[in-house]
C-alpha cells in the first residue's frame, strides 16, 4: 500500500477529465479488433476515447522495431487515443511509458489488469489482481515517468470480488481514472458481467470509474450510466456497430440502414490496407476483417460466406456489391429492387 495523503486527481487536470466532460462512450481495448482502423470509425462517430490493444511493456523497451508495432501507431492525425500497456516491472513499465509516448502520441497511459490469457498472466494482466501492491507500483512508476494521465483497467478480482480494495489502492497510487469490466478472471467472458459491483466501485474512489461488460446497444449504456459510473465503455458490441457512438455523443439516434453499413464495412476494408500496407506475402490483404465484415450487416446473413473468405479489397467491393449504394446520378449501376432502394436511402440520408 501506498503512504502518506492520496493523490488529488483535480490537482492535475488531464486528458480523462477533458473528454468526460461531454457524452459518449468509450471503446474497448481488444486485442485482433481496437487497431488504427476500428479506432478511426469509433473515433469518427464521436467515442469518448479509445484504447489499444494491449502492448507488451517487454516487448516496447527490448523489441525495439518501432516499424513493426502496429499494435501502437496512430493512424495519420490520431488523437483520443489511449495506449494500453501490461507488464509487472516497475522499471520496465516506466520505461515502455516513455518508448510510448515518443512513438505512439498517446492521450493518456493505461495499465492491464484484466487479461486472462495464460502467457499475459505470467507477467501481469489479471495476476496483478492476486497482487494489488505491486500494480499499485506499477501505476507509481507509470505516473513518475509521464505528465500524462495513467490509468488501469481491471476485472473485479481473480476469483473472488476484490474490486473496492484494489480500485482504492490504485486511486490512492494516482491513476487518474479506473475501468472496471464486471467479471471476474476466472469467469472469462462467460456469465454476466456484474454491474453493481461496478457501481459499488464507481461510489468508493474520488476517481472517474469506467464501466465494462456486456453492453450492446445506446439504450443499455444510458441505463448502465445510472449506475454511477463516468462513462460506459463497448467492447465486442462497437465490432461492426460504430453508429453506438453516433447515438451515445448525442449525434444521430437512427439505425443506419444496409448500404450505410455496407460502405463503412467497406471503408474499414480500405482503412486497413491504408494502415497495414502488404503482407509478408507483398499482398494486400484484408484476411484479417472476415471475424469482422458480417458483423456489419447482421440482416444480410445471404452475404456472410462471401465475407468470411475475403481475400482483398476487390473481394470485399464484390461481396457487399448487393448491398452498396450505386453512385448518385448513375442508375445504370442499380441492380434489382434491392439496390434501388438502399440507393434512395443513401441519397436521403446524404442530403
Ligand atoms: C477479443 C477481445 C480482446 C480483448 N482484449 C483486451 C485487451 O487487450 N485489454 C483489455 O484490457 N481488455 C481486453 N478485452 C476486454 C474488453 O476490453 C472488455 O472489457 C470486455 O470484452 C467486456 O466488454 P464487452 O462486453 O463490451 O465486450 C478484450 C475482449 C475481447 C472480447
């Protein structure tokens, strides 16, 4: 544990204050989804911030190929972005807080706490739960090394609920803002995820806290709001869904409609070979969106096994073919009643 007087949060203004002050919610880091390309869509549509995908502290200060870590760099005029890091080395953490910050341009620090997966468990993520002391000097050591806002991210224990100690320890370490997903370690993702126990959280530190788990539409994140909690964060529920955003900072409430989600699936294609450029193979590849692309039109299941074998762009323009808007003006390209009427309500929507 920590001596002397906590640490005021207030006494230091930062980037979690800043963003709060408006609505919206807040995208998850997820490891294979949170990269440059779902961030810019999330971040378009009006999220609070994002988070990355959790990044090796190790990894940052002994790897050392600033080209080769995607997982950190910022599409072209990034900002409100959070870096995520997860580590159980003070000195190690301090020091990928500073390889960070000079590569990544973060907004604010983040410290792993909740991963579960077994070679992240070894050297931090949710083990920092069975040992709160030494995330607390994590977060001491992240905050010594940056003037940004550090926080951290954690589940509600290993296998029991620990969640008021630890997130007070933490506060009482100077994280300026704690985000609790509602499960324990053990519980992975299964069950649901606990929101009283987030909220018991939110009511017991001087600190924002950010709520976690199981959140998949505007209207539940409104009613998780009442629970206290500063802001919602939508993990699995934003993969296909940047529109949650949209509804959540105040923008447009309406569901859009196919040709609407059938561009952005396509633009989040184009964003990804923009940011990734060719594969080890020289190819420009779009492979890894085939989890993605169906989640963008969940009605359309008739285009889901043209989506899941995705090879590139061209593939994707072809797959969503049905579904996209023609160009305005050019009804030569409208195929059948379908795509005459996703085009008129383009044009609506566009006006
Ligand atoms: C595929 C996947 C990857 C994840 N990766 C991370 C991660 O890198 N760091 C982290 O703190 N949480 C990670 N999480 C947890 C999410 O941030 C979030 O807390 C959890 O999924 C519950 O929220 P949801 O129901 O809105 O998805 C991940 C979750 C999923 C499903």
């Amino acid at each position: 544990m920590t001596s002397g007087p906590p640490l005021r949060p207030e006494a230091r203004p930062g980037f979690y204050a800043r963003r709060l002050a408006g609505p919206g919610a807040v995208l998850a880091p997820m490891a294979g989804y949170s990269d440059a390309p779902l961030r810019q869509l999330a971040a378009e549509q009006g999220a609070l911030w994002t988070v990355s995908e959790m990044i090796s502290a190790r990894g940052l200060v002994l790897g050392g190929d600033t080209d080769k870590l995607t997982l950190g760099r910022p599409y072209p005029g990034e900002q409100g972005r959070v870096v995520q890091l997860f580590g159980a080395e003070p000195e190690i953490l301090a020091q990928a807080v500073a390889r960070a910050e000079g590569w990544f341009a973060p907004a604010a620090l983040d410290l792993n706490m909740g991963c579960p997966v077994p070679k992240v468990r070894g050297r931090g993520g949710a083990c920092l739960l069975q040992t709160p002391e030494v995330a607390f000097a994590l977060v001491r050591a992240m905050r010594e090394a940056t003037a940004l806002d550090v926080s951290a991210k954690i589940r509600l224990g290993w296998d029991e609920d620990r969640s008021v100690e630890v997130a007070q320890g933490l506060a009482e370490a100077g994280a300026a803002l704690i985000t609790v997903h509602g499960r324990t370690s053990a519980q992975r993702y299964t069950g649901e995820a606990d929101w009283e126990a987030i909220a018991r959280v939110a009511a017991s530190v001087p600190v924002p806290v950010v709520g976690s788990g199981d959140v998949t539409s505007a209207a539940q994140a409104r009613a998780r709001l009442r629970s206290g909690v500063a802001a919602v964060m939508v993990g699995r529920g934003a993969v296909g869904n940047p529109w949650l955003f949209r509804a959540l900072a105040g923008g447009q409430e309406e569901e859009p409609g196919a040709a609407e989600r059938a561009r952005t699936a396509l633009r989040h294609a184009e964003l990804h070979v923009a940011f990734y450029g060719p594969d080890r193979f020289g190819l420009l590849s779009v492979r890894p969106l085939r989890k993605v692309l169906p989640r963008y039109l969940p009605a359309h299941p008739e285009l889901r096994d043209a989506l899941v074998q995705v090879d590139t762009l061209e593939d994707v323009r072809r797959a969503l073919a049905p579904v996209l808007a023609p160009p305005a003006g050019d009804p030569a390209c409208v195929q059948g009643p379908q795509a005459a009427a996703a085009g008129a309500e383009y044009a609506v929507r566009h006006r």
